[in-house]
C-alpha cells in the first residue's frame, strides 16, 4: 500500500511542521494544521517565510473542518490513521514524498506524539520525487490542482499538494507499463 505525503513548513532553513496531508490509492485522505491561535501557530507564523505567509500557503488555512490542532494531536492522528491502514490491510505502508523534509517533519510529529516506535514498525518511506517530477507527473498534478478547485484546495495545500502527488505518481506508472506494453 502506498500513501502520498505532503507536508507545508515554516521557510527552508529552520523547517517546522504547519501542515500535513496524506492520501492513498484508495481514495483514504488524512488533513491536519497546527493551530495558529495557539502560542506555538503564533510563534511558527511569526517565523515563517515571506513565502509562507503570503503565497496561497496560509491563505488556505481552515478548509478542512476539524483539522486544526496542536502539533502533539497532528502527530497523533497521523500516527493512528497510518497504524489504522497498515492494520487495515494487513500490510507495511509505504509512505511516498517528493522531499525528504517531509518525511522527516512527519517522523517528527509522531514520534513526539508517542506512537513512532509502533508506526516505524509498519513504514516504508520512498523519495519519489524522480517519479512525480516528469511531465507526464507535472500534468497529472496541473489536472489534479484543477478538479481540487470545487474542494477549495489549491497547490501549497498539503492535502491538495498529497493528491497531486499521487495523481503523478499514477500517470508515470501508467505511462511506463503503457511503454512495457507496447514494447
């Protein structure tokens, strides 16, 4: 089983987890976003790039009802929906990014939520950023970004930008068992 993950942070040289998003293959999707009423959302937005706070990143902040929480519940639930799959299908999960900062804010967020010991135990992390960054991905992704619109959700979304992953990783694999098929 393979879950897509994006996750939005601070700026580039001190990178703190704002947001995450998760999706598989199944259609499953998981949103969380730190809340920035709390001291910490505060302090985080305070610090985060230009970027960050003026480029579609924030402005998006709210969209998903019931997202909003510290970053120990962020971690928590991340944490229990990926244990939920794995114990679901019975399965390891491979968790796929295209930035291995993700990956490593996601690790964060559970492990100082108390569940990375039992959620190592069933992930398998993959860069796929060598997957998801052709063209046949780019245009996977522009489409994905245009049907997220009725949703509200647009690139820098974690969420948005999770789906959009997935649909590049799903067009690349299309387009390469096409060529196998063909061959």
């Amino acid at each position: 089983m393979i879950v897509f993950l994006d996750i939005e942070f601070t700026d580039l040289l001190d990178p703190q987890l704002l947001s995450l998003g998760l999706a598989d293959l199944e259609g499953h999707e998981f949103y969380a976003e730190l809340d920035l009423e709390s001291a910490i959302g505060k302090a985080r937005l305070k610090t985060s790039s230009e970027f960050v706070r003026y480029n579609g990143v924030i402005d998006q902040w709210g969209l998903v009802s019931g997202a909003s929480g510290t970053e120990w519940e962020m971690g928590r639930r991340a944490g229990e929906w990926i244990l939920g799959l794995a114990t679901g299908t019975g399965r390891s999960i491979e968790i796929a990014f295209d930035y291995s900062m993700d990956y490593e804010l996601l690790e964060y967020a559970i492990r100082d939520a108390g569940l990375w010991e039992q959620v190592r135990e069933v992930v398998i992390p993959r860069n796929i950023d060598a997957i998801s960054g052709t063209i046949t991905g780019e245009l996977a992704a522009e489409e994905c970004y245009r049907s997220l619109k009725t949703r509200g959700l647009a690139r820098h979304h974690a969420l948005a930008d999770a789906l959009a992953l997935r649909a590049a990783y799903l067009a690349k694999s299309a387009a390469l068992l096409l060529g196998s098929q063909s061959s």
